[in-house]
C-alpha cells in the first residue's frame, strides 16, 4: 500500500488522465466488452464520457479544445442526471472497470485502478469538511459492494472486496474483506 506522503498532489485536470496503451476508442471498446456489450448499461456511458473527457485534454489549445468541453459538460451533466453517476474526468481511472448499476453513486477518487467493480449507490466521499480534497486511491481488482462508502484520504488495497454498506474511513490492506460500520477487515482473503 502506498504511503499518503508518496502520493503526488492531485491532477488539477488540464492532462489526459486515460491509460497510456489503447487509443480513445480501444479504451470505449473495451469499456463496451466489459459492461456485456449492452449500449444500455449505464455503467459504460459513465466510463465512455470519462474517456472522452479525457481525451479533449489532449487537443493542443483552448480554442480547439472548447466545443468538445461543451459536448463533454453535456455529456457528463445527462449521466449524472438520468442515471445517477457522477465520475468527474479528473478521476484517474483505469482499464475495465465496471460500474454494475445506476443510481446515487458518488465516484470522487483520486485513482481507480484495472478490473475494479462498483455496484450502485457507493460513494467516495470526503471524511470531514476540513480536507476537501482528501481522495481515495482504490487499486487494482477491488470489488465493492452496494452501498458501500469510502470516506478520506485512504487507499484500498488490490484484491480486496469492500461488504454491502460498509462505510470505509481507514486503510484496507490488500486481500482484506472489510464489513461493518465503522468497516473492519474481517478476513485475509490470502
């Protein structure tokens, strides 16, 4: 797990944030695979309009940049409001994340890394109004479960899986399953 005082600060938004190895539309198309292929998952118009806003950070001026920002406010604005996902371009996330279902999910992370899946009305919120910027790091192979919340300036370590409504306000190491409110790690999945 990475020290909190390792972690660069976080992006200010103006770089492209998409993993460096599949073009903006390898990136979609695997989004696409990873949420069964349907246009009618929401998951994967929350992943698709994250890589494209992304992507419009690549264009090499403002100018040229502020039609496709306009298309990707739009865009992000129809996600959020029809089916309840709110994932902000400036979230690091990596490859075939799959977001399972709609409705009240929060995804305020600084990074989510490869295979990670997220069921509906999780949250990654802040801990305290005092560190606003206080962003989770989950890392690769997480699982979390419905309603899950991730409060603060924490990292979830790979290959753990976060129980239904667990609220999360610590480190998880990796393969730990962690339940309850306050969340405890409650197995070594090792």
């Amino acid at each position: 797990m990475n020290s909190h005082e390792d972690i660069p600060p976080l992006p200010s938004g103006d770089t492209n944030q998409n993993p460096s190895d599949l073009p903006l539309w390898g990136l979609i198309k695997e989004d696409y695979i990873t949420h069964d292929r349907s246009l009618m998952e929401p998951g994967f118009w929350a992943c698709a309009v994250h890589r494209f806003g992304n992507w419009r950070m690549d264009l090499p001026n403002r100018w040229i940049r502020a039609p496709f920002t306009i298309c990707y406010r739009l865009l992000f604005t129809w996600v959020h409001w029809i089916w309840g996902i709110k994932l902000s371009y400036n979230v690091k996330l990596d490859r075939r994340v799959r977001i399972w279902h709609h409705g009240g999910m929060v995804l305020g992370a600084r990074s989510i890394g490869n295979d990670v899946h997220i069921r509906q009305n999780t949250t990654f919120g802040v801990a305290c109004r005092t560190q606003p910027c206080a962003k989770r790091i989950i890392e690769d192979n997480v699982d979390i479960g419905t309603g899950a919340c991730i409060l603060g300036n924490i990292t979830v370590g790979k290959h753990s899986v976060i129980g239904a409504n667990a609220v999360v306000t610590k480190d998880v190491p990796s393969y730990s399953l962690v339940g309850g409110v306050p969340a405890k790690v409650i197995k070594s999945l090792r």
